[in-house]
C-alpha cells in the first residue's frame, strides 16, 4: 500500500472523486443513449445526472438564502419521489424530457459542483457535512442504476449494442459448492458506530437466529443451466404463486439477458453479447428465481439477519482498489461481497425501533418499507467503496435489471 | 354451562356442524346472489359451497379408488389454485359457471357428506382423519371468505341490500384506549401441541423482543374520523409510497362501505346502509390504511409476534358461543380476538424451518408467503371455534373487502 | 295459408307475441344463467327482459301522469345508454345486479303488459301508438341480442352446455357459388312507407351504383375450412392492419365457437358440441375476417347499397312462418335473408338527410353511428317479422359474438 | 412570377428539394428532442429521417443486386409497418433506438442522397421513376408527421419549450362565416391525370350529390369559445357514444394544446406558450369534437366528396410559395386549402374499383381503410405542393395531435 493510500481522503475529494465517476460512467453513452427511458422503473442518464446535482440544491445548498439555483424549473424537472418538495415530473416520462439536453446537464452538474467546493471550504456545521456525506452515498447509488438502466436500454435494441470494450475472457469450472457452518444464538445485527450508514440499516438490535449453513459461493451460471434442464422453469410446484404468475406473463425460461440465439444461449452484457461462461455468479434473476431454484436445490435463501452474521468475517474489501467500470461479474468465488446482489429470504421491513430522518431527507427509505425483498453485498456495479456489510438493498420481487444473483443457505 | 356442551364434539359431529353453516349462510342468498362474482378476487357462494366439497373429493374421498366422483367436470370447474391437481376453470370467470345451478350444487354437498360420513364411520386411519380435520377448518375459511364475497357483491348495488336483519344498536362512547406495557426478552412463538393448526403457524420457534406497548382496545370510528378530519387521506407524509399510489389510484377518502350520503358518511353493512357507530373498531381498513392511521398517531403496528405474545392471555375464548351469524362488529372492547382481524407488521413469510406438507395439499399457505401482510385475531365473520392465538390470516397491503381493522403499539 | 294467417295481427296482439317470446327464450336458461354477464359487450338474459320492460315505463307509460312505476329503482338499473333518462347503473356490472331476481323480473313483465295492454286498449294518440310499436322492434332486437348473450355465456364453460335439443343433421354438399349480374345506374335505397322502420333506414335517397355482380349464397364453412388450409389466419397480405393485429393479438385460427378437439374441428352451438357441417354458412366471423376472406377469394364484400339492390327481388319472407327459436343456420341457399347477418363494405353513416327523433328516444340509433360495419339481411336468431331489406344492423369490427357471415361481390 | 419559378423542377431538382426540407425541420431539434418518442402513435424525428430513406432503399435502390445497403440492421429498424418486407422493430420502442446517433442518420441520408441522384442521372425506367416519386411524397408526408411529433413531444414538457421564433401578431375579428351553395346531381370525383397522387385518390368515379351548403371559412378559435361557454364539453346529447366517453376518460374540455394557466386559456404552439387568437381557425381537435361542435351549431360536417366539389373552384394554390416552416395556422380566410386539415363526414373507404399497388408499396394505403375519418384540405405544416384537391389524409375519431380543424355543411 502506497503512502498516499494511506491517508483517507477528505469530505471534499471524496466529493469530487464520486462528482467525476458519474461523469465516466455518462461518458460510455452518447447524448441519444443519455435521453432515452426504456421502461418506468428505468431513468434516462441524463436524469440521473441532473437528479443527483438537484439532490445538492434541495438539500444542502438551499440551506443557505443566498443561494440561486441554477434553474428554477428543475425543482419540477429533478425531483424524484419527495412529496414534502412538491409536485414532479412524472416519472414514467422522464425520457419525454428532452430539453436540458445533455450539454446543459452538464453545465448544472459543474454549477453545483462549484458552490458544495465553495460550501465545504468555509468548514460548514456538521449536519451539512453530513448531508454531503449522504449526497456522495446517493450519487453512487445512482451511480450502480445508472448502468442497470442504461444496460437495460441497451438491451431493447435487436442487435446488443456494447457500453464498453473487454476482451473474451476463459471459464475455468466453478469450485464446488462447499457448507459453511454458522452458530445461532442471540446476536447484533444493524450498522453501529462512525461511518455513513443509511437510517435503513439502523439501529442495532438483537436477533435470535438459530444455527444455519451457508453456501461458500454464489449459485453459478453452470448451476443455472442445471436448474432449467431440470425444467426449473416449467415446474409449478418449485415456485411461489406470484412466481408462477410471473413465469407464465412473461414467458421468462431463463434469467433477463440471455438470448436464444439459433437454439444456444448467449448472454447480453455491458460489452455486448457472448458466450455464457460456467463459473459466473447467475445475475439478473428475480426474487421469484432465486427462490425456486433454492426450493429445487433442496435448500432456501438466507435471511438477511443470517447472511450479515455469515459476512462479517468474510467481506471482501477489495472492492475499493477495483476498476469501478467492469461492470460485469467475474468467477464465482470466496468473497461474499462485489460480484452479484445476493437475495434473501427477508421482506423489506423497518428494524426494531427505525425512526426515519426528518424532513423531506426521511423519504429516502422509509416509505418504501412494503413488498420488497432485501439483497445483500454488492454487484460490479456499485461503485467501490459504497459496499457495507450491514448495507440492505431492496426491490420487488419480480425486478430483474439489477446485477441480483443468490447464495443458498440450510437450516 | 350444560352437560351438552361438556362434551367435546367427535369429527363427525364438527364435520356435520360446518357443513351445515355453510349452507346457514348461503341460505341468506338467492340463486342470483350465489352465482355472481363481483371482482376477480372473490368467488360466488356456489362456487364456496362446491369448491368446499370438492376438497373432500380430492384430498380425502379421492384416496379410495372405489370412491366415484359426483361429476368428473367438477375437478376442473372447483379447483381453487392446486396446480399439481392439474388445469382449473379461470378465477375471474367462475361468476360465469352458471352449470351447475345452486340445487345441482345442493345435491352434490349431500353426496360428498354422505361419502364422508360413511368413511369417518369405518374407523379411517389418523391421516385421514387428519385431512378431514384439514377440510373442516379449510371449509371454517370459506365461511368467511363466502361472507365476504357476497358483502362485496351486495355493495356493488346501488341501492345497498341486505344479507341479514338487524335491529338498530345504540352507541356508548368507546372506552378510552390504555397501554399495557409487555417485557421483552427469548419468548416462543408458533403453534405446538395436539390441536389442528394450519402448517403456516408451525414450528414453534424462538424470537427476541424487546419491551414495548400494546393498546388496551383496537382503533375504533370515532378514532378514525378524527384521523379522516385530520387529513389523514390528504397528507402523503403519513403514508408508504405504496399506499399513498393506491389513495390516489382509487381516491379512498375513508374506509370502504363507508358511503357519502348527501354529505354525510353512513356505512353499508351485512343488514343494510346505516349510521356510523363510534364504538365500534374500524373495519375494512387495507395495510395501508393502517399503517398510517398508525403514523397518524405517533405509534405503529405490532408485529405478528408481538401480537401473539400480548394476546396469549387475553385471548377471548367466548367466540364458541358467539351467534355465527351476526356478521358485524360488536363495540371495541378487551378482547383481543373477535370482531376485526387486526393488522400486524409483518410480512407474510415462512418460520424459521418451515416445511409445508407433502403433495398437492403442500400447496395450502406456502406458496402465498410472498408480498402479503399479517393479520392476526378473527372478526365477527370467523366461524366460532376457528380462532386460534397463532392463527395466521393474511392479504395484500391494498385488499379491504375482509373484515380487517388494527390496534396500536409501541417501543 | 290459413283464414287466421290472412288477418293482420293488431298492435294489442303483436306486443302481446312480442312479450311472450322473450318469455320462451329466457325459458331456456336457468335463474343462475340468466343472472351472469360473460363481457361487458353482453348483457344478462334478466336484464334484456327487464331493460325491455323499462323501455316501456319510460317512454310509453311515463308519458302518463298517474303512470306508477313498479319500482323506482329500476330507471337506474335497467336504463341501457340513454343519457338523457339520467344516471345508470355501469354497463360492465350488469351481472353484479343480482336483486331484483328472476322472479321479480317476471312480476315487473306483467306489471308493463298489463298497464300497456291498458293503454292501447283506450285508444292512444298514434304518437303512443308509434312507440309501442318501436318497443316491439326494440324488444325484438334484444331477442336476438339475448340469444347471442346466453350463447356467449355459455360458451365460456368448459363443457359445452345446451341451450336447446336439436337432432343431428346430415351435411349434404353445398351449392356451387354463381355469380348473379346487377345493372348500375342511379337507385333509391332506404326505407319509405306506412310500414315500421328504424329512423337509421330513413331517409329514402338517391345514390349512383356501377355495375356488379354477386354471389348467389353465403360462404359456407366448406368454403371457410379452404381458406384455412390455405393459410389464411397466417398471412398478413389478406388482412387489413387492424385485422391483422386482432388475429396476433386475440390468437385467431378459426371462426368463434369453432373448437379444436383433439386436432380436429368442432363447434359449439345453442345445441352443444358437434362436428361441422360443410353446406352451413360460415358463422360468427368478425368484419375483419369477412373481409380477408373476400381478398383471398380475389372479390370482396358488397357495399349496403349494393346489398340492398341486389336483395330486393330475393328477399325472403319464409322468416315469418319459420321457428323463432331454431337459433343456428341452415344450410345456405338462396335466400338472402334468414341464416346469417352479412358484412357489408359500408361503414355504419347516417343516410343523407338523416335526422334522429326528438327526446331521449333519439339516442336509439344516431349516436353509434361511428366506427361501427353495416351488416345486412337477419339470421336464424332474428325473431321472424323482425326482417326487413332496409334493415341497418351494425357491429365494430372485431365483434364475432353475433351471428354473422358474409357473401362475396365483385365489380 | 420569375422565369426561374417558369420551369417546372426535374425529378432530380425536386427530390433533392424533398431532402433539404427534412433536414431544413430537423434542425429546429436537438440531437435529445429528435431521440424521443411521446407516445406509440408518434415517432422520433430521427426515426423519420431514418425512415424516409429506408424508403428508398428498400424501393428504389434494391431493385438494383448490386447495391449496398448502408446497415444490414436498418431494414429492421426503420421498416414502419410493410409485413411483406419482414419482421420489424416495435412501434412503440422506436424511442429506445438511440443506436444509430443522429450524426449517423445524417451520413445514411447523404449515402442514400447519392444512390439515388445517380440512380435518377442514369436514365432509369419509368416504373423507378414513379417510385421516386412516391418517395418525395412519402417523405412530404413525414415532414408533417415531424413537425406533428415534435410538437406532441415539447407539449409534454411541463414549461412549454418552443421549436420556432415567431413574433407576436395581431387578431382581427374573423370574418362573419357565409354559406357558399353547391349544385348537386351526378359529379365525378377522385383523380385522374398524368400528376403525382396516391392510390386511395383513384379511381376517379361517379357520385350523385344532392344540393348542399358548405361554409364560407373554418370554424375559428372565437367559434370553438362560444361552443365551450355553452357547455359543449358537458352536455353528453350533442356528441356520438364514443365521443361523449372519450371526453370522459380524457376529460377533455378544450382543444389539444389549450392550456389552463391561472384561470384563463393559454395555447401551446411551435413558437411557445400564447394567448388565444380568435381569428385563427380552430386547431388540434378530433373528429368527434368536430361532429360535436357541428350538431351544436345547427349544421354537419361535409361529406369527402362534397367537401372535394366545393373545393375546386376555390383551391388556393398558394401554398406552393408559403414558408414550410411557418408551422401555425393564419387566420382563416376564403382558400380551403392551406391553414388546417378538414374533417369530413366520411369514414376512409376505398373507392369503388379501388386497387393497391402490387407488391409492398400495395400496403401503403389500402390496409388502413377501417375505422378511420376522412379530412380534407392540408395544413400550416404541410409541405408546400404537397397538398390537392383529391387528396385524402385520414386519421382515427380521437387523434388530435394533427393540424386538424373543420368546416360546416348543411343540407
């Protein structure tokens, strides 16, 4: 480790590095590709780009009466779900808005940029501190949908277009999948202590879990296929209700992004489309997937109270010194933490005593506390550093755009 | 109490009595009122009245290859969702199997009843004795579910008709609400021990909880109007992102049934549109709804183990002898099980080592367990002797046809 | 013909047959049949006889001061689309009307019978008289309507019930199509005269026709399983867009009610399940059929004009003496009137001049009259007398519910 | 007039005009605006610029083996609805093709600018001639659907942003509307002649008309406000069925792009947000608000050949020197030809005889002619020399995000 690795870095680089990353990301994609909103649970680039500056505006820089904000209009235009801040664009319309164009996008993200610099060099109080500090969390948030989104546009096109180059890679066979043993008992769960945590993680608390097994890896793409040659897909009783439901409204029989191309399967990624490769972790399945094939596999998800205690000694760290572009998973292997969003068996609930923040910032989690399941550690997508041990991601249990793949566990 | 009832009922005796409430109730409705189907998720009395008969055909009578089904149509026309049965009549047109009529259907109970009777008669093995268990508490269900339905129907109606008479009730001022304060600590919960319980209350497990408050009594009208003259329908901070969609979507300004007349709210009931009762625990409350009446009040809900732990000693055995035909809430009292099934936090998901039966009867709870909510209790519309204190009712966060209200808590 | 046959039959006498056929027809269903609604196209068989009742209350016998209504409900239940009657109850739910039932249905039948009879027995102004009469033809129409309904309804059970009993037939080859020559020239199409006609058939009016030809009887099946094999539900060339986007959509393959049984094709008519018969003609096809057929068939369909020209001096009258309630084409012939209705090319437009009836009673025609096909002729579900050259009957283009065929033209 | 406007322009000449003026209205949108796509009925600008010459080389330059197409991908990308060319992209995702950029639209353009223009330089046949032809028209026609589509799209902005400058003007008082009587008797309408017109303008052939009276000018913005203050949009017995519940599922209670800002009428058009102008004839309504409007003013729509007898002693032939990019109306005046589409009476039918052309091209017209409604005349963005007296566009009753307006008949 290098002397200049070892001092972290200040409020205001960590500003700066994260303002700079959205920005390579963007740059992967021109200004057609930044406009468009191929479905409504997607945003167009630019609306990420545009949604994460105005988040500055609200919520740090319109703490100060003096400040002007850059347009007036993009309180409405970049609002993204704050009722406390006013009517919105609605957001299944996003792609519709074409003016600021990407040009203009720009110019309000180097605005914004100039006045937190500006803000943060005059040793500001710490709740603002702290707003900034969520505002670098929220970006890289937007940071990981950004490329979920902008992949899954990419994909509505017939002929697979790349996001970025990689060469072909080889697909040695996955390790086999190996038990580990876990000792229940009462124990603490949740985000304790000085680092940035989101209020969904708090606060600790205690659990009674009882002893369990988890897998050593991630289910593989070569696991996959032998679910679906098993008829992992045509087999109602291996699925919850909803599952089957899903499974039959949109004909799914395999994970989004794998194509049949002339009878063999390829897979759609970030650079284009390939060959599958064995000894990945599966990725883009949905809850309804991941539970039926944990259900075939004679085991079960794990729930997120045990997939924390199971992590903790394991979490990858390296995930800070990786390539925060590569944007797709690598082999399957050790670390529980930075190829693939896991599933778990746990619905999307508050911990024992949550109190959101207040104000319109106290929407960020809270309200969506309902019919959605937590996944836990970290895809290639999220950007380094944001992984958390205690981090708890969430969506419904049919979406599939994420990078969400799965582990199994046993009682 | 009398000798009579010292007696505990034999099988026979408990299958004959809930066979023929059944028809008790289906016996408030005209052929035309059984045959229709007001939404997609209710189903007609008939359909109740056949579905309940062809579970003993299936799972019990079935089990005898000499046993001759009434009708080889009917395992396609009365199948609810067992899909290892094999294909089923489309659920939202079972208001158009007008084939059989309401006397065909008659007839066909006769036949199944007698087949059962004969069969308890032989001395059947514990098995099957145990699905016959299964089939009466199954048919208990579809007492409330039939209950349901035809209210819903009933509402549809203009003019607001009647299922049952009843005379005019006066309104004393509810009781004011109290905090029974409950310790915390390892407690068990779950089902355990000889009596039936269904496969989703089991097995019995241990929890953590910390302390917290239970309210003495459930939220009543007169709570709920305050709430309404709050703007507790127009104030989106007190609501989950979900349900503020769905107050907008279908423009709920109050509980359902409860009708504007000329300005005024009345409340259609089981015996026909009357005046609000002030007394009485809300009904025909969603999760939603809840959830932020809750908000509304600087508590919440309790968990479903929370629930089961303040509940055990004031459970209200006096259901057994309650009228099973009085169809409406009584006033809100100390009973924590009777008039309204009470909303929980939690989300519908399996205990810990949950493993549902084998075969198509598997099919039963488990494949729910998925984006539905808890309720916990029984309401005026359960059959007397089918609440339980580990009973598991459960519906999505929006439905509000049950009979479904909540009571506070807090940490 | 017989001395009886030889007297007109007075308006008295003609209500009075009008009334008692819809009694024999709704006859054949059961209260719970005549209770349910199979789409929101169709109407229930008790809301057809209580809709024909209220026609009579609201514009016969409410022109009556003292007139009492049987119940004042009903103007809300039973009003089909007249807006200017007031608010009705929503057209989707006809089937949720459960109360009033079939028997009341029936009291409120007599109820109007007797207070018409009443009436035309004091010698009403021919203004009353003029809207009795329209009450017949209105009353007649929806004698066809409920046929097609109750068939609809029925059709959508499994297994295939009976409306009525009808023997097998023998299917003898159908007669070789001929090409009957009409000479253009400028003609009078319409309606003129002391008899009764729908204001849609007025005015009588001038318009210019080429010369030519048409086929001297319907396309029968033998002619439609041709075009089958064919390809014609697979090749888009013969179809109109929106034609051709209802067959991918809808997944049409066949006729309506032609069932595939194992491979092989049956039909489900108001007699059951039965094999095709080749001489019938086609029936229950869709504008967009009729007329994809008539391209591959290198003609196409008449206009009404045409139709009309070409229909007077064949126009059947056997309709008259044939059995109301045969409800299934015979084998095609020459008549162009009897067996099925007949797509025209002609979009259903008011005629030239054309002026609807003062009052609510001018909603009856005019208001369709857009995006809607003319069909000419009547079918085997047409009440005799109810037929008429002039006769406009209209349908969208998608519709196949009502008994609908086609014959060819060419220029 | 000039000696340089003598010369009627070549082929070449005009072709090359056709493509200057796409490129001419494409440059008022930025590389965002012509990305998007508002809605499945319109289309991304860059989607019409892709398309028009995909038109050529799928009929013009692929008759030639030798030539290279520029995309082996573009066939399926820009194939509008031609099903005899092969499977293509999903109308409603053209928004989702950011891939090929604008930039690239711009060199296929050039390399298609250049085939042809060689192509045209070689003498070619008179059949490739004819479709070049076809080709100028057809892209004339996308150079109003552009114009059509970009605005739909900027209206969708909440803050109205402009495509064109345009100063403020003046709003004299309309002229009084005065009725011009037309002859009737045997007429001949429909094209004939050596000049460019579409199949569904042929054949010419023989209608009888009786005498009518047609309007001397459009139905103007003062003429629709009258209509408005009189509860046009409320009073259900002056509009079709259809028309009546389109303004209740829309509620539409003004024209399209009628904006209420504080209380008072504002109008979105291409040059921005504006005050009404009374004089300008009414614009963007649909079919059924014209026949509404028609019956409350005591009058009807005129029929398609009605309006075309009308028109041609009053044609105005001064489009040919208008601006093509004025894109709003003017005030309305004597000429029927010019400021916006009619709509006629008339459903979009073939004429008798009518016949596509063989082959794809044959798909152009003919398999929209269902449930569509004549209009008549062109409008403010209509290209200039594309309009004529037999020219039939024709849009379904609800569109109006068409130049659309009307005139009134009577008899």
């Amino acid at each position: 480790m290098s002397l200049m690795e070892a001092r972290p870095l200040s409020l205001t680089e960590r500003f700066a590095a994260s303002r700079a990353l959205t920005e390579r990301l963007a740059g992967l994609l021109s200004a057609e590709d930044q406009t468009a909103q191929s479905m409504p649970d997607a945003s167009p680039t630019k609306w990420h780009r545009a949604h994460t500056s105005w988040f500055y505006e609200e919520f740090v820089l319109g703490q100060d009466e003096g400040y002007e904000p850059y347009d007036a209009t993009f309180r409405y235009l970049f609002n993204s779900y704050y009722e406390a801040v006013g009517p919105r664009h609605p957001r299944p319309e996003r792609g519709l808005v074409t003016r600021p164009g990407v040009a203009e996008v720009s110019s309000y993200r180097v605005h914004v940029e100039r006045a937190v610099t500006l803000l943060l060099a005059g040793s500001p109080a710490a709740a603002l501190r702290e707003l900034v500090e969520l505002g670098i969390n929220h970006e890289q948030q937007h940071q990981e949908l950004l490329v979920m989104d902008a992949k899954h546009l990419l994909s509505r096109h017939a002929f697979g277009p790349k996001l970025i180059e990689r060469p072909a890679e080889d697909d040695p066979d996955p390790a086999p999948l190996q038990w580990r043993h876990v000792t229940g008992g009462l124990r603490h769960v949740g985000h304790e202590g000085d680092g940035f945590a989101f209020d969904n993680e708090t606060p600790r608390h205690t659990v009674h879990l009882d002893d369990f097994e988890i897998a050593s890896r991630a289910v593989t793409v070569a696991d996959w296929l032998a679910f679906m040659d098993d008829g992992g897909y045509q087999r109602p009783d291996l699925w919850l209700s909803d599952g089957w439901a899903a499974v039959q409204a949109h004909g799914w029989r395999s994970p989004e992004y794998w194509w049949d191309v002339d009878g063999g399967w390829k897979v759609f990624t970030t650079a284009g489309v390939r060959d599958l490769r064995r000894g990945e972790p599966v990725c883009h399945v949905s809850f309804y997937e991941a539970d039926a094939y944990a259900r075939w596999a004679g085991a079960r998800l794990p729930t997120e109270q045990e997939w924390e205690i199971a992590a903790r000694p394991v979490a990858d760290r390296r995930g800070q010194l990786l390539d925060p572009v590569r944007l797709h998973p690598g082999l399957a292997g050790e670390a529980m933490i930075g190829d693939v969003w896991e599933w778990t068996a746990s619905a999307y609930l508050p911990y024992p005593g949550f109190r959101p923040a207040p104000g319109a910032v106290g929407e960020y989690n809270g309200k969506f506390m309902c019919d959605q399941h937590v996944l836990r550690g970290a895809s290639c997508a999220t950007p380094p550093g944001h992984e958390r041990v205690t981090y708890r991601n969430f969506f419904p249990a049919g979406a599939r755009w994420a990078f969400s793949g799965l582990r199994l566990a046993r009682s």
